[in-house]
C-alpha cells in the first residue's frame, strides 16, 4: 500500500471492496474501467472467500483478469481452504503471503515503536490497558494510537488511554449485553465471536459485561425505591455516565 501510494501519487485509482456490502457486478464494472493518468489500478477486495456468488463468477472470468494490467489484492482474516478453487487460482497465477498475528510481547514492542515514530512515549501501563481494549487488530491499535498523539504530545499514560479509547469498547460491548438481556442468543454469540475475532482480550469482555449488568441492576433497584428521579442525579449518584 506505501509503496503503490509513492509510486502512483494521484491516489484516484486505488479502490476498496468489502464483499459483506459489495456485489461481483460492482467489482467488474470498476475492473472494466480505465485507470487515469497511465497509472496501474489497486483493487483490494476483502471477504471476498465468504461470497459465494464472486468466487464463482470472477472464476468464470479468471483469464481476464489474470491478464490484466490491474493489481488485485484479496485480504482475508482467518484461514481460507487451499483447496478451494480461488485460492488454487490465486496461487497458480499471483503470490500469497500469509500473516500470522503477533503474540503479546511482540504487540507491545510493536506498540512502542508507533508512539516512538510519532515522537512520543507510552508508559507501560497504559500499553498494558490498550491492548486488553484492542487486543491484535493493528488496524484498531494504529488509528487508537494516532488519536492518542493528537490528544497529548508528552508522555502517554494510562488515564490518557482509559479517556479516549474505553468509549467505543464500552458502546461495543454495550451492544453485546443488549442481545443477551434480550434472549437473544444467536446474535448475542455472534457479536461475542465478533469481540473475539478482532483480539478482544477475553477476561476483559467477561468484566465488562459483570460491570454493565451489575449497572443495571443498580439503576433498577434505585428505581423501584424511588419512582422519579432525573437521569442526572441518577448517574451522580451511582457515579455513571449519563
């Protein structure tokens, strides 16, 4: 990706598909089309294995595309069967590197090198915490550590982590505890998957979702014991947010 963005600076002619919202139709009408300014075109197609209906037609059009000028690149989380008619084509006529997540200890060094390219520092600590909140995904890390150097241009600390990136885990989990309250086990499982597939770290999905039912039981009991209450002195008084 850096490379192709230094060589083909215009960036008009890189394009993302996400085959969970994106059809083989709209992948072949962006192929069919003429990359500007001479430039080679970057066609990254992700979950691209798990839509039955593209492997089969971009199989009965493989020729043309093996042919092509045009870099397409297949991004897959989890393993793909090398049996699999695509993955046989993709290996026949291209290349296939496989990425194996990085352990803790390497996360963390990887971490620190990021914070040392944006010229700042991260306690360990606060290292520790952002990774039981992100867990592997160093797509999730990069961006959480990008904000973190926007906010504060010293040293990073543990607050600093807890203030900016325990919102949109909370929100996410949030999500989960909703489908389990509601009996919802299916979509309960699948969001708990989700947590797990993007390396959120177990013991901190269990403890979060204790601290949030534990919540609700507060502000139900409070209100069986007082009928009318703002939301605002509600949450002061159990230390919530609103």
């Amino acid at each position: 990706m850096k490379y192709y963005k230094k060589v083909h600076k215009s960036g008009l002619n890189l394009r993302f598909f996400d085959f969970k919202e994106y059809t083989f139709e709209d992948f072949k009408d962006e192929f069919r089309i003429q990359p500007m300014f001479g430039e080679r075109k970057l066609m990254i197609l992700k979950n691209a294995f798990s839509n039955k209906d593209f492997k089969k037609r971009f199989l009965d059009l493989k020729e043309d595309f093996a042919k092509s000028n045009n870099i397409i690149l297949f991004y897959e989380k989890g393993k793909v069967l090398e049996k699999d008619p695509l993955f046989v084509f993709l290996r026949k006529n291209g290349k296939c590197q496989q990425f194996e997540p990085l352990e803790r200890g390497r996360l963390k060094d990887w971490i620190e090198r990021e914070f040392k390219r944006y010229g700042i520092e991260i306690d360990s600590e606060a290292k520790s915490l952002l990774l039981d909140y992100i867990g592997n995904d160093l797509w999730r890390l990069s961006n959480e550590i990008k904000k973190l150097f926007l906010y504060k241009k010293g040293r990073i600390e543990k607050r600093d982590v807890e203030k900016l990136v325990r919102a949109k885990i909370e929100t996410d989990i949030f999500r989960t505890i909703d489908a389990l309250a509601k009996k919802q086990k299916k979509k309960a499982f699948s969001f708990i998957h989700e947590h797990l597939r993007r390396g959120d770290s177990p013991l901190y999905i269990l403890a979060m979702i204790n601290f949030q039912f534990r919540n609700i039981l507060m502000i139900k009991e409070r209100l069986q014991s007082q009928n009318s209450i703002p939301i605002r002195e509600l949450s002061k008084e159990l230390n919530l947010h609103p």
